[in-house]
C-alpha cells in the first residue's frame, strides 16, 4: 500500500465514523424525548419517586401537579374550597410532609 491509498482509506473511515456518530446522537436525542417527564402522568412520576425512596423529588412532583392543575389552582386560595380541593391528595401530602394553609395563601394573595 503506498501513503496515498492510506489517506483515502483513512478519510472513508473518518466519515464512515462521523456518520455513525451523528447517528447514535439522533437515537439518543429520540430515547430521551420517550424518557423526558413531560409525557409521564404526574402519579406515575410521584408513584416512581416514591417507590425508590426520593421524597424530596416525589414531594416537588405532587407541589407541581398541583399547580400546574388549573381547576384546583384557582380554588386553593379560597379557604372554604382548598380543603375540599385537596382531599384526594391529603394522604400523600401526609406522607410527603407537605402541610397547606388556605388563609396565609389568601393573605399573600392579597399582599401581591
């Protein structure tokens, strides 16, 4: 083989390799998209964090459901619908050590 057929070779593989990579960064980027917690349930999310013991992510999954739930949102300020509102979740939060005051929500409301 003389250095000239060495070079050729070598630029094949160099782009054959590059190829590959820009490949697999597709793959990664479409397997992450699949993983990324915007397309799991929120219970799902709570329910994983649980089960593997991290309360502190469990805890900021359920704070983000429910606020990011629009319905219970604009009744948490209202001290008469809060608790009502947050019955289905009571038992968690208990759990989580999550504790919710209707009247200091309403009070910092009204201060902004």
């Amino acid at each position: 083989m003389d250095f000239e057929t060495v070079i050729i070779l070598s630029a094949i593989l160099e782009v054959i390799t590059l190829i590959c990579f820009f490949v697999l960064c597709s793959n990664v980027s479409s397997i992450r998209k699949k993983l990324c917690k915007d397309d799991i349930p929120a219970s799902t999310l709570i329910a994983m964090y649980m089960g593997l013991g991290e309360k502190e992510k469990a805890r900021e999954a359920l704070i983000e459901h429910i606020v990011n739930k629009s319905t219970l949102r604009d009744k948490l300020y209202r001290i008469e619908d809060a608790d009502a509102s947050l019955k289905p979740y009571r038992e968690l939060m208990k759990e989580l050590n999550i504790n919710f005051d209707a009247v200091k929500a309403k009070e910092i409301k009204k201060k902004l």
